[in-house]
C-alpha cells in the first residue's frame, strides 16, 4: 500500500506538534496490546503509522479522527501535556495509588533522562525493580536490578550500592541462582563493612546473606552471621529483630537443632502483633509452618495451627504468592496427615500459576508430587522424577535442597530388580 497523508489541508491549530503527538499514539497502541497492522487495518500504510509515531511526519486532522475511533479514545487523547522531568515522573509513581500504572511513563522518562539527573533516574529504577518484584515479573526485576547496581556504582554511595545489591541477590535467589546470589551478597556485606552505612542496612545485607548460605550448605558460615545478626538487632524496634529471630531458626533447623529453632520461631512469633504489620505477620506463620514440616519429628499439629491462625490474613491482604505459599503448604501439611487426596487436589489447584512460586518452592512441590507417586506404588516414575529434580537442585547449587531429595529418594521403596 502507498504511503498515505489524507487531508493535507488540515487546520494546524487543531493538530498536536510532533514528536509528542508520535509518542502519545504509540503509548495509546501499546496500552490496548496492537501491533501497527492491526491498528490501521487498511486504512493507512504500516510504514505511514511508523513515520507517525517516530515524529518523522505530521498528522492530519482526518487521520487523528481515524485513529482516535480505532483506539477507542476522543481525538483530544492526542493532546500531549508538556514533557514531564524525570523527577516529576518518579514523584508522580511514588505516590500513585496504582504504581504499575505508572512503569510506561517510568521507562519513557528513563530514556530521555539527562545522565546528570543520576538520583532520579536511581530512584525510578528502584521503582521500577519494586513494580517488577510484586508482580512476580522476576527475569525484568533482575535486568533493572543489574542496572541500578551500576548506577549505584556511578555514583559512589554507600547506601545506594549496598540496597541495590540486597535487592539483586534476593532476585537472583528467588530465580534459583544461588551463586549468583551469594556473590553479589558478599559484595554488599563487603561494602557495609567497610563503609559506614545506616544498621538497619547492615542487619538488611547479613539477612540476604545468611538466607543464601543456607542454601549453598554452608551452615556454619550462615550461623555465624545469624548470631552477628541477632547481636546487631537486639535492641531495635520494629520488624527487624523479628527477621533475625526468624532467620536463627531457620539455620538451625538446616543443623538439625530443632529445639532451638523451635524456641526461636516462637519468641519472633510472640514478639510480632499483627497489628504492627500484617504483611510480615503474615509471611512469618507461612514461615513457621514451613519449618514445622522440615523438623524432624514433623511438628505437624503446630504447622496446622499456624495455617488455621493465618488463612483469615491471606484472604484479607495476600498476594498472588501468599496465596499459592498457602496452597502449597496446605498440600504438604495435608500429605504429612496422610490426606492424599487432598494433597493431591491442592497440588492440581497449583498447576497452573505455579510459575509465581520461586524456584525452592517449585521444587518442593514437585518433591511432594513425586511423593504422592511413592505412596501410590509408582516407585519407577517417582524415583527418575526425584533423581532428575536432584540434579536440577544441585545444579543451582541448592545444597540443602538437594540433600533433601536425595534422603527421600534413600528412604524410599525401590522396585526389586526383574
């Protein structure tokens, strides 16, 4: 099709100036998920549409029309209000009640951001990180999470290079990078130790840090740094001498101490009302109920007592990966009651969104799946399937997970040979 420019005898005063008009009708496309060719369809070129919205031509008042009744918005859509600063931007997302509403404009202003204005364009990349992280949208938190380390970087901070390598190991851990995790958290415990950085980012690094030693096996490295922790902690207020407590029984549950991670989930758990935050008190039952079921003997009452405390709470302010944490922890509390079927049925409502779980957790329950199989005498496809999510653990350099599969998949019933 030609290059097509109706009404050349346009009135200008009623057209909006380019690039901005440009960049609006791209914005307005994008929103509604259309390509260009599905846009105009065949009333105006793909190559015409492309000049439009790269500036490179202007419109006319009977292609705004056109366009405007394609899109669904009133022609006066096409107004662009003068470019905004980036400061102006992140203002703007800041204190939007709907932040995501707010990730095209971040991006846009990003992009044209003057590389002097180096705060700003810190703190959109933070936002845009945070935006990215709750929506579970993890391969795009981590692309903007190794940019802000490097912004961080550029500028020299302190503060800005320890937080935004906390908040990169977190992603890397949650995708199941483990090593990648753990190197970028030395970094950060490296940077706080030789620079004097606020005490809640010291106690925030050696958290990271700690979770990720766990992970790796090196516990006595990851029981040092909790007791450093709990130490650093123990006379603040707030959430985070919670966190340590928290995090102390989690290593020692990984040593086989279960009487004292026992003692110490119970002093985070009383020391934590649900009105100082509900989120955190939240994920802190999820969290007990989940070492309940890894001690051993199982404190399988304890575990149930601690969903039955917290399923008001994930009803009432959850998200997405509350829900499926609940659903899942269900699922292997019910398999420990010897309730197949109702493992069975909460691993199934699983399947589908079971990509929001981070990677330890989509292990877990495949481990529980497999399990299920063992108990039903499916031992040959239940024992591949473990032996096979072994090596995808120890290939992560999950240690503790590994070692996990490989204790069942040795207390397991093995077929006898034919």
């Amino acid at each position: 099709m030609p290059d097509q420019r109706p009404d050349q005898g346009r009135a200008e005063s009623a057209v909006p100036d380019q690039p901005a008009f440009g960049r609006q009708l791209r914005a307005l496309r994008q929103q509604r998920g259309l390509s260009q060719a599905e846009l105009v369809g065949t009333a105006l070129s793909t190559a015409y549409l492309s000049r439009l919205e790269s500036g490179q031509r202007p419109p006319t008042a009977k292609v705004i029309k056109l366009l405007a009744e394609r899109l669904g918005v009133p022609a006066d859509a096409f107004a662009v209000a003068p470019p905004q600063g980036l400061g102006e931007v992140v203002a703007k997302a800041a204190s939007a009640p709907r932040p995501d509403d707010a990730v095209p404009a971040l991006r846009q202003a990003l992009a044209e951001a003057n590389a002097a204005d180096a705060g700003s364009r810190w703190h959109a990349l933070w936002l845009l990180a945070e935006i990215h992280t709750r929506r579970l949208e993890r391969t795009e938190a981590l692309a903007v999470l190794h940019r802000l380390v490097a912004l961080g970087d550029d500028i020299g901070d302190p503060e800005l290079r320890v937080r935004a390598r906390n908040r990169l190991a977190l992603c890397h851990r949650s995708l199941g990078e483990i090593p990648a995790a753990y190197a970028v958290a030395q970094q950060a415990l490296a940077l706080a130790d030789e620079h004097p950085v606020p005490a809640d980012d010291a106690a925030r690094t050696l958290l990271t840090l700690i979770s990720v030693e766990a992970e790796l096996g090196r516990l006595p490295d990851a029981r040092a740094h909790a007791d450093d922790l709990r130490a650093l902690t123990a006379d603040r207020t707030g959430t985070l001498p919670v966190e340590a407590l928290w995090t102390a029984a989690t290593v020692r549950i990984r040593q086989g101490d279960d009487a004292a991670a026992l003692e110490l989930l119970h002093q985070a758990l009383h020391r934590l009302d649900s009105h100082d935050d509900l989120v955190l008190w939240l994920r802190l039952r999820l969290a007990a109920a989940s070492l309940c079921l890894q001690m051993t003997p199982r404190q399988v009452e304890e575990a149930a007592a601690r969903l039955d405390e917290v399923r008001p709470a994930v009803a009432l302010v959850g998200t997405p990966l509350h829900n499926q944490e609940f659903l899942l922890l269900s699922a292997q509390l019910a398999y420990q009651q010897g309730r197949d079927e109702a493992a069975e049925a909460a691993s199934a409502g699983l399947e589908p969104t079971e990509h929001l779980l981070t990677f330890r957790d989509r292990v877990r329950l495949h481990l529980l799946r497999n399990q299920l199989l063992l108990r039903r005498g499916e031992s040959a496809t239940a024992l591949a399937n473990l032996r096979d999510l072994a090596r995808q653990a120890h290939e992560a350099a999950n240690i503790d997970l590994a070692a996990e599969i490989w204790r069942t998949i040795a207390e397991a019933p093995h077929q006898p040979a034919s």
